[in-house]
C-alpha cells in the first residue's frame, strides 16, 4: 500500500472564502487519489467586529458632525433671511411716520391750540387723521407737555388733559429735534412708539408746543410667533421691547446699570415692569443659550434709537436632522456588514461542503481499505495454515515411510520369534513355561506397536472414488470386532435405510473409523463403562458418522490439540499421539473434518464429517 500527500494551498478557494484558508491535500490511498481540505481561520484576523464596530462609531460621529454643521449653516442662511425680512418690515413700520408729526405741525389749528386759543373741532380732525394713517394716537401738547388735543379724546383712557412733559420725545421736539421714544403708554398702559415734531406759535416763531403720534407695535410681533423660532428687538440698553414670546418681553439681556434704571425711571418708559434679566448665554459659532436651551442666533441692528433685532432658531430639531442622517448612515453600515456577514458565511457553508464531500471519499477509501485488509488477513491466516498443514503433513508422510520401513524390517523377525517360541512352547518343562508366557507377552507387545505403525505406514494417496458409508463401518467393526467382544463392549449401530454415499478412499476413511473405535475402547476401558454408539446420518449436503462413548471424555482439549502429532494420554506402548493427526489429514484429503466434544453425563464425541455425492458406489 503506498500513501502520498502533498499539501498545497487551495487557491480558487482561499481567494473566494474572505477570512478563511483552505488547504487543500491529495492523497493516494490504495491507488486512489482523492482530496481532502483543510479549512482555519486566516491568521489573525484584522477585521475583529469590536474594532468594526468601533470604526462603524466613529464614521457616524463624523458623519453627525458634518451633517450638523452643513444642516446648522442652511439654518443659519434662512434665519439671516428671515432677519433681513423682520428688519425691513420694522423699518418701514417706523419710517412710515416719519414725517407725520412735522406735516401736522404746519397746521394752523394745531398752532393755535399749542397758544392756548380754542381748538374747534381740532380733537375730532386729529381723530380722523389717526383713523386714516392707521396711528395709534395723534396728540398735542403746550410747551408744559399738558395735552391740549387728541385723537382719543372721546375715549376713557384719553390722553387729553394729562401732561407728558417728562417724555424724553417731548424734550427733544421742544428743542427742535425730532423726538423719537418707545414706551409702555403712562395713561393706557400699552406699549408704543412716540415719534414727537416741536409746533411753533401762531407767528411761527418759536416752539410753543408739540405734536406726537403713538404706533402700536404689537400687531408686528403678532406675525412674529412661528414654531421652533424667537424673534425679538432690544433697545441699547439691551431692554426687550418687542418679542414673538410674550415672556421675554420687558426682560433684559444683561442686568441694567444703576444709572441706566434711574434713567428709565425718570422717564416712566416701561411703568414699573421690573426689567429682571434672562438667562442669556452667549456662546461660540452663533449659538446662545436662553433660558438653558440651545439656539442658533442671528443678530441685525436696526437704524433707529440704537435698537437690535435678534432671531433665534431652535438648534435641537438640527441636532435631530444630524442624528437621523449618522442613524442612516449607521443602518447602511449594519446592512453593508450584515450583507458581508452573509456573503462570508455562505462561502464558509460552500468550502465547509467541499471539505465534506471530500471527507465522504475518504471514508469510503478508508472503508475499501479496511475491507482489502480484512481479506490480505484473511489470506494470509489461510496461508500460515496451509503452511502448517504442509509441514504436518509432511512430516506425517516421513513418519509413514519409517513406520513402513519399520514395519517391514521388523515383521519377519517377530514372526519368526512367535514361531520359534511356539515350537519351544510345545516341549517345554512346566518350569519354562512360565519364561516363555513372559516372552509370549513381550512379543505381542511389539507387535502391537508394529500394528500400529503398519496403520500409519499406509499410502497417502486417495482415490476418488464413491463411498457407502455403512460399508465403511461394517469394514471397520471387521477390524476391531474381536477386541470389542474380548472387551465386552458391543457397539450399538443405527444407519439410514438410504445410501449414504461420499466420495474417496474407502480403506482410509476404514483406517480412520477403526482409530475412532480403538481410542472409545481404551477410554471406555478406563471407567468400566461399555456404551458405545455408531450413528450414520445425513445433514444438507453432508454425511456425519458420529462415535460416542461413556469413557473418561477428553476434558477441556480441542481437537486442534488432540490431532496434534505425539498429543497422548496413553502410557507408553499403548499409544503413540497419531492416530487423531491422522485421521485429521484423511479426513481433510476427503474434503471433510473431524470434529470432538464432550458429552452430558460423561463420555466423548467424535464425528467424521463428509461432503455427500450423489453416485452410486462401484
Ligand atoms: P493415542 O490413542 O495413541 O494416544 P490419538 O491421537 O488417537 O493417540 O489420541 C490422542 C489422545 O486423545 C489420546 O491419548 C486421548 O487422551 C485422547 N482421546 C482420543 N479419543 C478419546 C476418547 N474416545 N475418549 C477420551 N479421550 C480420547
């Protein structure tokens, strides 16, 4: 048996099974050359899935830092939109007006009532002039600041009568300056924006009065309120004056200076609302927090009174926008390695399956070999037996030609001594005679021992031809019948009324039962016992003649031991360990076996088994 392997690495599916190696083995067994392929993990793999996953954190993180960066600075752009939109709508809200107060300065009614003169209808004119501009209040005042006509006149809370000389608008329009104010209104409580012209005297010389209108801004911030949005105007002073969120109103960014209050309070401008500061964080890239909550803010000043529009954004829906886009990015990863993993596993599944199916062959070759080795055991255990059998016959077949040279030498000088001692035996004294019984005793002794030669000595060769078997034993029973009678044994006898027909030598196979009779004699002879037993019988193909008697039996030897040449219980003389190996090899000539075992009760069995033939004897 030769076995080669040669191991080289399984190219095609190395390449095509990712992280695994795959070597691939042939092996010639028996002739047979097969594969057989051995599947590891490729070194130490890089790809571990902590490390994967770890890149897989990392590119989201980028992926949200740059998607709120991109997200927040389209906010940004948007809300720097929605600033320039709010400014200009404020501006032309209070630029609207301008000139309104100046126009109405030229009026002589208004001229005369800042004198003192009567006013006329002046109070319902200024009410319809304010009806007609969309104002809030049209007023004049004398150059005390006591309201001598206005366009609410007719109103609970109308301005008429009160003094208003403590606005800073009304200093200034005294002082020929446009006066320009926001406040909450002292008398109505609403908040306005006052824009004031100084009114000269009947002569037009001098101030003697001042003509004020009042916007409500409130209607502007009203559109302000959107969702996710704050917009709101701080004066220099950093006061809320106008906001989306009521809240913030009146709130201020940072906590006023002392100085400052006591200028808003001299003033009246917010009536008392205590001006608490907010939660105003600014911080970096845009970004304030109010109140704790994180906003985008775009700030834009307002050409007036020093005032600035601010506009924040809410950066947490941003924030959201960025974390769905790392949250797909994420999903499109786990699907990628998902996707991976199954490609990997089902390229593991198809290498897994070579390696099977190699496997398979390799155990059919292992069985194929195992079942070729069974059969060279076998053989060679048929050949050591052969051998043997060789040997002990060839050394039964030197034993058969010295017992027959034996024989031959010593037979003429046995009978010549029985024949002398007879002749001796006739005239013999009484005092010879019992020499000559002891001669007598020794001379049948040797040619008992040259009978049992002359059995061994006899011709190997058997001629095939058919057998009565039932012929065999009366043939036998010829032979030994005188010394059963004289040992008072007679055999019983029982044969089918059927031919039993072998084929062979019929004298060898005699030669055999003679040896089977002659050892029950001598053990029947050791227990007392005379039951002996010759059965012929059929079974299939195949004759059994069966010898059993009562004797000592053979114990736990087996008829390998017993047929053994020169294996004897027999004292010397009376048996020489032949006659079974003999019968053996007669029996083995025939085709047949010999076979022994012990009976029940006590006694031995022998059985000359041959194969039957169908012809008829000759
Ligand atoms: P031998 O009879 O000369 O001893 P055999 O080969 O015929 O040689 O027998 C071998 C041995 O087998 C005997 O010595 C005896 O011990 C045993 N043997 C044979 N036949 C019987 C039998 N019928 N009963 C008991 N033992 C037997």
């Amino acid at each position: 048996m030769t076995c080669r392997c040669t191991e080289r690495p399984f190219g095609a599916c190395s390449a095509s099974a990712g992280a695994f190696d795959i070597a691939r083995r042939s092996v010639s067994l028996g002739g047979m050359e097969t594969v057989m392929a051995k599947i590891r993990p490729r070194g130490r793999p890089l790809w571990r899935p902590w490390l994967l996953i770890l890149a897989g954190l990392a590119l989201c993180w980028v992926v949200f830092s740059l998607s709120f960066t991109a997200f927040k600075s389209a906010e940004l752009t948007r809300a720097m939109a929605r600033t320039r939109l709010y400014q200009a709508v404020l501006s032309e809200a209070l630029d609207r007006f301008q000139h309104l107060p100046f126009v109405l300065a030229e009026d002589p009614a208004l001229r005369a009532a800042v004198a003192g003169q009567p006013a006329g209808d002046l109070n319902a004119r200024l009410a319809e002039y304010a009806r007609r501009a969309g104002v809030d209040a049209l007023y004049v005042m004398d150059r005390t600041g006591l309201t001598v006509a206005a366009s609410n006149y007719d109103q609970p809370l109308t301005f008429l009568g009160q003094s208003y000389g403590f606005r800073p608008y009304f200093k200034a329009a005294m002082e020929g300056r446009q006066g320009e104010f926001f406040a909450i209104g002292a008398t109505t409580a609403r908040p306005g924006y006052f824009i004031a012209a100084g009114v000269p005297g009947p002569g037009g010389r001098g101030i003697q009065g001042v003509v004020a209108l009042k916007i409500d801004l409130g209607a502007l911030t009203g559109v302000w309120d959107t969702p996710g949005e704050k917009v709101f105007v701080a004066n220099a002073d950093g006061v809320i004056v106008l906001a989306s969120d009521p809240a913030l109103r009146y709130r201020t960014l940072a906590p006023l200076s002392p100085a400052r209050r006591a200028a808003v309070d001299v003033a009246r401008q917010f009536a008392g609302e205590p001006l608490a500061p907010l939660d105003w964080r600014p911080g970096r890239n845009s970004e304030v927090r109010l109140n704790g909550i994180r906003f985008l803010e775009v700030t834009t000043p307002l050409p007036r009174l020093g005032w600035s529009l601010y506009f924040l954004t809410d950066i947490a829906p941003i924030r959201q926008r960025a974390l769905l886009t790392a949250l797909a990015m994420a999903a499109l990863l786990g699907g990628a390695y998902a996707g991976y993993l199954l490609i990997r596993a089902r390229r593991v599944r198809q290498a897994l399956r070579v390696s099977q199916a190699d496997r398979v062959a390799l155990r059919s070759i292992n069985r194929r070999l195992e079942r070729e080795i069974e059969e060279r055991r076998r053989a060679e255990r048929r050949l050591a037996r052969t051998q043997s059998e060789l040997d002990r016959a060839s050394r039964l077949a030197a034993l058969g030609r010295l017992a027959a040279s034996v024989t031959h030498e010593l037979g003429q000088p046995i009978s010549a001594m029985r024949t002398y001692l007879t002749a001796e035996e006739i005239g013999a004294e009484s005092g010879d005679r019992m020499l000559l019984a002891r001669l007598g005793g020794l001379i049948a002794r040797m040619e008992n021992i040259t009978r049992q030669l002359r059995f061994f000595a006899t011709d190997g060769g058997t001629p095939a031809k058919p057998v009565e078997m039932k012929k065999v034993i009366e043939g036998a029973l010829g032979l030994v019948r005188h010394d059963l009678d004289a040992a008072g044994i007679t055999p019983q006898i029982t044969t089918p009324e059927a031919p039993v027909i072998v084929t062979g030598d019929r004298l060898r196979l005699e030669q055999v039962l003679v040896n089977l009779l002659r050892n029950a004699q001598q053990a029947l002879a050791e227990t007392g016992a005379t039951e002996l037993k010759i059965t012929l019988e059929t079974e299939g193909d195949q004759a059994i003649l069966s010898v059993r008697d009562r004797g000592a039996g053979f114990g736990a030897r087996s008829i390998e031991e017993l047929s053994e040449p020169f294996h004897t219980s027999r004292p010397s003389g009376e048996g020489m360990g032949l006659g079974l190996a003999i019968s053996a090899a007669i029996m083995e000539d025939h085709g047949g076996t010999l076979r022994a075992s012990s009976r029940a009760g006590g006694g031995a069995r022998f059985d000359m088994i041959l194969p039957l033939t169908e012809e008829a004897p000759k």
